[in-house]
C-alpha cells in the first residue's frame, strides 16, 4: 500500500504524519518549534519510525515562510528572511530528503492549505480557490487552473495596501514593513493593539468587528478582480469570530457595487466565502496532499 507524508511547519508547532487521506491517516505526532536542528531531527525521527516496513512515497511539507521557491535556484527548498529566532535560510527541503531519501515536496503553508480544501474540503467543486489566514499574521495561497499559485516568489496577500481612512481608523498599523498594509491593520496582534485587549474578547457588539470587516471585504474585492477566484475560504484565529463571515460577505457586495457579474458571488455568496471545511486540519491535510500532487505530476 502506497502512503504518503506529511509535514504541517509552523512557527509555533510542526505536525507529522503518514496517511493517504483525511480518513486514512495511520500515525501522527506533533512537537514544538524549537531550533531547526532539534525540531528537524524529531522529524527525521517520526517518519524513520512511521515510514518503518511501510511504502513510503514521498512527503509534502507546508511551511511558514518566506521560502525559496524558484526550482532554479541553489537554495530552492528554505526559509529565506523569516524573523523567527535560529529559521532564517533554513535549508529544509534539502536537510529532510538527504535524511529520508524520499522525494520531498514544499510549498507555503497556505498555498498547502488551499490544496487541501481544494482535494478534500471547501473547494472540491471547482478548478480554483484562495485561502486566506487571519490570525497572528495575515497570509493567503491559492489554487489557480487546478495548481498552486506561484510567480517570482509566492503570493504575499497579506501585505497588500488597502485604502485607509486615518479619520475614522487612526491606528497606524503594525507591520514592521509597511505598517498600515493589509496585515498591519487587520491582523489578530494588531486588534489587540488597536483596541487594547485580545480579539478573541472583544464583545460581539464592539466596532472592531465592522472594521474589521471592512478592510477583509477591501481585500478580499482586490483578489476577486484580480485573480478571479472561484471559491474564498478564511481561516485563522481571528476567523474563529463567526460573525464576521455576514458582515464580511455584506461589504464585499457593497464594495464591488455590481461589476463582477457572476452569479457565484451575486446569488451565492454563503457558498462564494466559507470556512475551512477540513478547519485546523487544512494545514497538515494540505502537506498530505502536496505529497501526492507533487508526486503524480512529477
Ligand atoms: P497563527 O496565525 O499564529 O497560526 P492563529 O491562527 O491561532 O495563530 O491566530 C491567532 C490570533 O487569532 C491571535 O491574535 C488571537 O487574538 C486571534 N484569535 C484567536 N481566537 C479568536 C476568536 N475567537 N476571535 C477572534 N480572534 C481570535
Ligand atoms: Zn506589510
């Protein structure tokens, strides 16, 4: 029987695990993001274990970024400037395949997100999707003509510049970078800031939730003309706030005022922007399917 791997690598926690689907998942550990040798080795650990008498096929990794991901480069496969203590030019894909001597595939933990709703969840109707994250920072991928989406780096969708009416929103954003980007005024750090406490105690009737709203809407109408999406899936923590799912779909109407003609989004649009359906597993499934499409279309 063929099994594949997977490797959810996150900033604060990896999850590992073997299986061929959401249902068929035969071993999964999960440790802390400690530094790359320590965390790498307990890696190489599981899957020497897991992979033990078994076929294993190859193994998918979605990971925090940003990544090297232009197959023509020497460090194709690390994480490039990430702030994170000890990660920066981690060179994991190359570190993981001389370990396991299987073929390793890599892409952004959203882009394997996006995969995965595609494969088995939200989006397993149509040929392309965007998944968003909202939580400690913003990041989104996206499925376009039934893969997933790449350029010259990888999307950064959270870093986009979205209008900013200083009158009725002075906060001046916390992106280290940009500071009022998409990210620095709409992430779950900067509500806390903003508003001075965690947005997960925000109450419901706060207006943090109508901004908040409003810049995800701004965002979302910028992709939508832009790269057409067929299907908006939002997750992350700050998308644990369920009602904003409503007022989200609410502003985006109101913010494309008509012009995009489709009736997904004009008669549909419960259906157009929805959670993950594969919720907090979106990440790990995503690495599962990465090992499976990167191996059929190799
Ligand atoms: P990460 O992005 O690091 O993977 P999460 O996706 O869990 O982490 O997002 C964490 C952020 O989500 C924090 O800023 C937190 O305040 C916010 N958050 C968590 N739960 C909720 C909630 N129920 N409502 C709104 N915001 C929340
Ligand atoms: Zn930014």
């Amino acid at each position: 029987m063929k099994l594949f791997g997977a490797i959810e690598a996150g900033g604060t926690k990896f999850v590992c695990l073997v299986g061929t689907d959401p249902q068929h998942v035969q071993e999964e550990s999960r440790f802390p993001t400690t530094t790359p040798a320590e965390t790498l080795s307990q890696v190489v650990e599981f899957f020497k274990r897991a992979a033990s008498g078994r076929n294993l096929i190859s193994i998918g990794i979605g990971c925090f970024g940003p990544l090297d991901l232009d197959q023509q480069s020497p460090t194709f496969g690390s994480i490039t400037s990430t702030p994170k203590p000890g990660w920066a030019n981690t060179r994991i894909l190359t570190m993981l395949q001389n370990a396991l001597h299987v073929p390793v595939a890599i892409d952004t933990d959203v882009n394997a997100a996006a995969l995965a709703e595609y494969t088995w969840g939200a989006a397993q109707n149509v040929d392309s999707c965007i998944y968003l994250t909202i939580g400690t920072g913003i990041g989104g991928g996206g499925i376009i003509n039934n893969a997933p989406l790449h350029g010259l780096v990888h999307p950064e969708m959270g870093h986009i510049r979205l209008p900013h009416d200083r009158q009725t929103d002075p906060f001046e954003g916390i992106c280290p970078f940009h500071g009022d980007c998409f990210e620095g005024l709409a992430c779950g750090p900067a509500l806390q800031k903003r508003w001075g406490q965690p947005a997960e105690t925000l109450p419901e009737n706060h207006p943090a939730w109508e901004l908040e709203a409003h810049y995800i809407a701004l965002a979302l109408c910028d992709y939508i003309c832009t790269l057409s999406p067929k299907r908006i899936i939002l997750g992350g923590g700050v998308m644990q706030k369920q009602s904003l799912f409503p007022l989200i779909r609410k502003n985006v109407l109101q913010s494309l005022n008509g012009y995009v003609q489709s009736p997904e989004i004009l008669e549909n649009i419960d259906e157009y922007i929805q959670p993950p359906a594969l919720g907090s597993r979106a990440g790990v499934l995503g690495a599962l399917a990465l090992a499976q499409f990167g191996w059929e279309n190799s």
